[in-house]
C-alpha cells in the first residue's frame, strides 16, 4: 500500500485522486447526516456543538498565548523572574522611546491621511465621468501586498549621487523616480529613507497609499447609501458644495467614517512588513511591532518582545472597544 | 428535501474531486533517485571511502541552512556520491530567516536532523537554552574534524567543552576588492601596511578625486541584518591594532567595547569609513553607504567601457566573488580581485575569517554518517568541484587545492592554510545575539547613517551587553 503515500505513476494517481474523492464524500455526507440529525435535539445542545470549537479553537489560539505572553513579560531572557523591569526598559531606554515615538506618528498620521484622501477622492468621483476607472485606479494598491509595495517605493526612494563637476555622461544613473524628478528640476537628489526624522514619513506614505483605496471604496458606497430625499431637501434649503459636505455628506457616513478609522488605525499598529523591508527598523524609523518582533526572535531578549507585544495589544484595546461601542450604537438606532 | 440533499452530495463531491486534483499536482512526479536501489555495489570503485557508513537504503537526513539560490545547489550536488554510495536520501531546505526559524523550530519541536549554523554565538544559545534538542557531534565527526581541522576551529564548535558542531565552510574576510586592470593602467602598487593603504588612497583621491571618483567604496546594508559589514570592518581593525589576546577578551567582554583600544580601532576605521574624501565612490556621501545593500557595495569598481570607474577599492570577504556580474573576470589579472586588508606594518598579518558548523539534533546512525561525512575531505573535494564558479572554501586541510577552480578561492584556501597567519573568527558571530545580532549591527549603522560619536557608539553597545 505504499503508493497510497508516494504516487508514482499516472495509473496509481487517478487511483488515489478516486479514493480522496470518496473519503471527502463520505466525510461531507456524515457531517451533512449529522447536521440533519441536529434538529431533533434540545436547543442547548445545538448551541454547544456549535460553540464548542469556537471556544476551543480561541481559548487554544488566543486566549492561551495572550497569558503566556503576559507572563513571558515578568521574565528575563535567562527565565528570571524581573518583575516590571521589562516594561521599564521599554518605556525608559533612549531606542525603544524612539520606537514608541514612530508609533504614535504612524497611529495618528495614517487613519487620517488615509481616510481624508478617501473621502475626498470618494466625494470628487462620485457621480463623475469615469468614476469606474478612477475608483480601480487607487483602489488597486490594495491588491499590493505590504511587501510588493515597499519594493515598488523603494525604488521610488532610492538615491545615486549628483557629482559635481563631472560631465553628464559619467554621473550614475538616477534609478529613483522621485530622485529623478529633483534632478530635473534642477535639485539635489535626497536620501529620503536615512533622514530622521523625515524618513517616517516616507514609509508612512507607503501605508497611506495603501490604505487610501480602502476608504475611498467602504465611503464611496455609503455616500451612494445616503437618501436622495436629504439630500434633495438640503438642496431646496439652498445648500451647496462645501456646506453640503460638512452638514449633510460628513453626519450621513459617520458610522462608517468610524470603521474606516479604527480598521485602519488597527492596521497601522501591526504595520511590520514596510518598515522591515524599506529599512529593517534603522534609522530610527522602527514601531512597536517590528521591535518586538526583532527582540522576540532575533535578539533572544524574548521577555522585552513579550513586554513590547503586550504595550501593542493595550494600545490596540480602546480603538477595538470604541469600535463595538460604535456599532452597537448604530445598531441602536437601527 | 430530497433533491436537495442530492445536491448536496453532487456538491460534495465536485469539491472532492477538485480537492484531490489539487492535491495530487502538488504531489508532483518524484524524481527517481538515482541508484537508491540496488545500485550501490555497480563496481563503483569511489564508494569505498563511503563503506564506513554502511547501507542507508530508504532513510532520510533532513538538513536546514541559511544558504539559499543559488549557493545552495552545488551544496545539493555535493551530498550525490553519499546519497549513491550509501542510498541514503539527503532532504535540503534552505531559508533566509534561518537564525530565527531555527529557533522557532526548536522550540516547537520539530528540530531538523542536521542545521547548518553559521554563528557559533548561536550554537551556544541553542546549547544553553535547548539543551535537550541537540546532541553532541558523532565520534566519526569527532575523529574527521581532529583529523582534518586545526584545533582552533574544533574549538569555535564547542560550548564548555563539549564538541558539538563540525566546521563546514569557511570564508576570508580581510580582503580588499579591487580591479586588477585599474590598478596598472593608474600604475599603483598593492599596499603592504596601513600606511601605504592610506597614501593610496590619497593618490587615488588626488588623481581621480576631481571626476568625482573616490578611493573606498562601501554598503552595509542587509534587512534586518543591516550594519554586519562595519562590525567586519571594527574587528579587523581591532585585531591590527590591539592585536588577538585583546580581541579574544573583547569577545567574552573582559575587554569592554568602550575600552580605549577599542576606541582606537574604531578610529582608525572612521579614517575611512567616515571620510568625505575617501568614501562613497559613486553612491554618495558617507551617510549612503547605510543605504547601500552589501551586495551593491563594490560594484562601482567596474566601469563601463571607455569610462574610468567611481571607486578603486572595497573591503569586502572573499564570498563577494559571487556578488560580481556575470561574465566578469575574477583573477588576478582580470577585471576584480582581491588584496590581504593589510596590518600596521607588512610583519602582522591577522585574518579574520568566518564559517558555518554542522549542528545535530538527532543522534539516528544515517544522521550521525552524514554529519562525519560533512567533516570529511571527501565531501571538501566534492563540494570543491561542484562550485565551478568559486565563492567556496574550507578549512579542511584534506581539501585538495587543485579542485578548487576559482583564483581567489585558492588564494583563500592559501591564507586559511598559513599558520604563520594569526586567524580570527568574526568577533559578532561569538557574541551574545543581543550584541552580535543587535547593538553592535544598529550602533554601527547609527555611526554611519547619522554620524554618532565614536564615545556614544561604543557606550551604547557596551550598556546592552546582557
């Protein structure tokens, strides 16, 4: 039976793709007999077969690690115990106040850049000429994983010399498209990922250029939600452009201007993947999460990574709980 | 009813199948293995020095490593005489966050049978924190490695005593890159001391300096591992200018990195590095040289036809071979190579050199047979010849010189054989990870990139020293 595990031949592949066909009918066709069977029971039974594997698969994947990774932070890396020691070091030592700095930018600067780029662009196109073509042409980068993207900006970025007094033909190519354009212009090129502490900004753009095609889409569809009869009688009111954004557009999308905001603030806390890649966290350009990660498991210092991913998980708590508050609210008023 | 639950199944099915397709393609046709069976014995006279082994037939060594394309497929190559020999199956993986998945793995229980670990620093975590995942060298390594090796690298394998892990490859890290061509057309002459390394460097300046070439040119950039050159860089100057008693006590911190001989070192080096005048040859000012990945670092010895190059020369280890383009000449009169980074005066020669070590962590008879095999001249020779294109040496003096192609692995093997040399390993690599795979990587980087004191780069690496 050792070609059911190591299928050589044509003959023997059809064989085993037959058997798997069988074996995942038979598996299915129980469930599906179960399930048939489930409405014959008490209801609270039911919820407890349905519950169950939720319960277990967050208590084993979530709730578990979450403990370990708070008790983790007590301890040093040789697994004595330190007390708050952890927390102090990250709190108080000149490199992590840098990280702690980054982040706060990253937090604030992100949700909203992002969102205003979308609610502006989703308020411009709306109802325009090429409104389909527009919407694909920013929402696109969304399809960019967060490394992709850092590639493609760190060409953008990169940075060759302007010699002076050498002859054109002999100065290094410029190979960055924003580099190029200062040269055309007449200016120095710039190295826009090693200056602090501009240089979190740059990568901030990156996130942001993500990030905006994701509200332009979510507030998009709830302007198109708005009931022409408001908008109509805001217009009979005499209002108009500017005014008709602020007091009618703005308190109609609110819920979803909300979720927008958290979602993305929520992300940009985790932002690791732009920041490892653009510039491995130098240059004083790295957040909380790339240095626990670089703690964690590239330093060995794993009850400092524990203390940083535990700062990360209470930062991320009020905007989760502000989050359901805002839903739930909405649904009140539902 | 019915005719839903019918559709059900259809449904269930149709996702079967698909399933299964899916499946099956993943599985792929597993190329036979060549003699696996039976094919051992086919009057193969090369496999007497593999009968020690014994007969394998059917198990598997798994190995993990952090060579990845496209070093990694002459490593394959090299295990075939053993895979022919004793019909053992070698299983390579290659990753490039080797360092920290090894750990992960470790930690989660699935450990590889055999991992290629390139730092001994790391060797030592693993043996302090995982005692139980990895088990001491095999006697058949233990015999190769006294046999072929000199007992300095026997002791970078060892953690209290204990011989753990055979050195595998070794690498030369006190070269300088520089084109051979250029140099006899400017009419310069390989510098023999420190001295002469700088008033070349003045010529070239003076010469070149207003077509806006200069002599050194540099990168340390490498992700997450950024700054690892200017380390290479600080060691070997510490071990010209303090020599290795004080570099072997900077490793284990009785020297501490704030000491004044460091201090020194760190100077001398900043001569260079941090040197408008000197540095970045056609990348940009001193600050660029941070930005610059390690494998972009010297290319701008070469120059295009008719043009006269932006930098002469590059402080880089000998496995930068590999980083050239393609069809460029590497030899002694072609278009690059490689000159000793040269002591104080011509009498010192420290090297500073680097390697990878063959770590277990399963003590199953095929695994601990690959493991000697590893430490043997037979797989030195077999690897030799499966890298046509150079880039690799080791410290296995049954290695013979003749099989390795490339001029600048011979010159290599040559400098790793001289025992008149006094040899270092990379300082970083024996530290603790949160020095060498942390300060010391970012200080140096903030040295460069932001131009930080000499004082507070030292003080810096010196305070997190666990």
């Amino acid at each position: 039976m050792d070609w059911l595990l190591h299928a050589d031949t044509t003959g023997e592949k059809l064989v085993l793709m037959v058997v798997a066909v069988l074996m995942f009918v038979a598996v299915m066709g129980l469930i599906l007999f179960a399930t048939d069977r489930i409405r014959s029971l008490p209801p609270w039974v039911v919820g407890v077969i349905f519950v169950t594997p939720v319960v277990l698969a967050l208590g084993f994947g979530l709730v578990y690690p979450a403990i370990e990774t708070i008790k983790e932070s007590f301890y040093d890396r040789s697994g004595a115990f330190v007390g708050l020691d952890n927390y102090v070091a990250a709190f108080t030592r000149d490199e992590f106040q840098v990280v702690l700095r980054n982040t706060a930018v990253w937090v604030v600067v992100v949700p909203l850049a992002s969102t205003a780029i979308g609610l502006l662009y989703a308020v411009l196109v709306d109802r325009a000429r090429f409104e389909k073509f527009a919407k694909t042409l920013i929402f696109l980068p969304m399809a960019i994983s967060l490394v992709g993207a850092s590639i493609i900006w760190k060409f953008v970025y990169a940075y060759r010399p302007v010699l002076e007094g050498v002859p054109a033909e002999n100065q290094p190519n410029q190979i960055g498209l924003l580099n190029q354009m200062l040269v055309w212009f007449g200016l120095e090129p710039q190295q826009w990922l090693i200056n602090s502490p501009a240089n979190t900004y740059f990568l901030i753009v990156v996130m942001v250029w993500i990030q905006a095609g994701f509200a332009m889409t979510i507030l998009a569809a709830a302007i198109r939600a708005i009931p022409t009869d408001i908008v109509e009688a805001a217009r009979l009111d005499g209002l108009g452009g500017t005014r008709m954004f602020r007091y009618i557009t703005v308190p109609s999308i609110r819920p979803a201007l909300v979720v927008v905001i958290t979602t993305i603030a929520m992300a940009t806390l985790k932002v690791f993947d732009i920041v490892r890649t653009m510039t491995g966290g130098n240059f004083n350009t790295s957040v909380v999460s790339y240095e626990f990660y670089r703690q964690s498991f590239v330093q060995r210092n794993t009850g400092l990574g524990a203390a940083l991913a535990v700062i990360l998980f209470v930062l991320v708590i009020p905007i989760v709980v502000y989050n359901v508050r805002q839903m739930r609210r909405a649904e009140e008023i539902r | 009813m019915t005719s839903v639950r019918r559709r059900r199944v259809f449904a269930a099915a149709a996702t079967g199948a698909a399933l299964a397709l899916v499946l099956t393609a993943c599985g792929g046709n597993d190329d036979p293995e060549p003699g696996a069976t039976g094919d051992g014995d086919g009057g193969d006279a090369d496999c007497a020095a593999y009968e020690q082994y014994g007969d394998l037939s059917g198990k598997t060594v798994t190995v993990y490593t952090s060579i990845v394309s496209p070093e990694d497929q002459p490593h394959i190559d090299s295990y075939k005489p053993f895979e022919e020999c004793t019909g053992a199956t070698i299983s390579y993986e290659g990753s490039k966050e080797f360092e920290a998945q090894l750990l992960v793995r470790l930690e989660a229980g699935s450990a590889p049978d055999i991992a290629y670990i390139p730092q001994p620093g790391l060797l030592q975590t693993i043996v302090q924190d995982y005692p139980d995942t990895i088990v001491p060298a095999s006697e058949g390594t233990s015999a190769n490695v006294d046999e072929f090796f000199s007992p300095s690298w026997k002791t970078y394998g060892s953690v209290d005593g204990t011989f753990y892990a055979a050195p595998l490859g070794a690498n030369v890290k006190s070269f300088v890159w520089y084109s051979p061509k250029q140099f006899e057309a400017n009419g310069y002459d390989i510098p023999e001391t420190w001295d002469d390394l700088i008033a070349l460097s003045d010529k070239i300046v003076a010469d070149h300096g207003a077509d806006g070439a200069k002599p050194w040119c540099a990168g340390i950039g490498s992700g997450d591992a950024t700054g690892w050159p200017a380390t290479d860089w600080l060691e070997d100057m510490v071990l010209r200018t303090a020599g290795g008693d004080v570099y072997d006590k900077w490793i284990t911190n009785d020297v501490k990195f704030n000491d004044p001989q460091i201090a020194t070192a760190l100077e001398k080096v900043g001569e260079i590095l941090r040197n408008p005048d000197y540095v970045n040859g056609g990348l940009g000012d001193v600050s660029s040289i941070a930005a610059t990945t390690f494998q972009d670092g010297g290319l701008p010895i070469l120059a295009e036809d008719g043009k006269d190059p932006l930098c002469y020369m590059h402080r880089q280890a000998s496995f930068y071979a590999a980083n050239w383009p393609a069809g460029t000449n590497v030899a002694e009169d072609g278009d690059v190579f490689a000159f000793y980074f040269p002591g104080l005066d011509a009498g010192t020669r420290p090297v500073l050199g680097g390697g990878e070590f063959v770590a277990a962590f399963s003590d199953r008879p095929e695994v601990a047979a690959f493991q000697a095999f590893l430490a043997s001249p037979e797989w030195a020779n077999a690897k030799a010849v499966s890298t046509p294109n150079g880039g690799w040496v080791s410290a296995n003096s049954g290695l013979d010189p003749k099989n390795l192609v490339s001029p600048i692995d011979q010159l290599s093997a040559t400098i790793l054989g001289d025992t008149t040399q006094e040899f270092r390993f990379d300082a970083s690599d024996l530290m603790p990870a949160a020095v060498g795979a942390g300060s010391f990587w970012t200080q140096m980087t903030a040295w460069i990139a932001e131009g930080k004191s000499d004082a507070d780069v030292l003080d810096a690496i010196q305070a997190s020293w666990p």
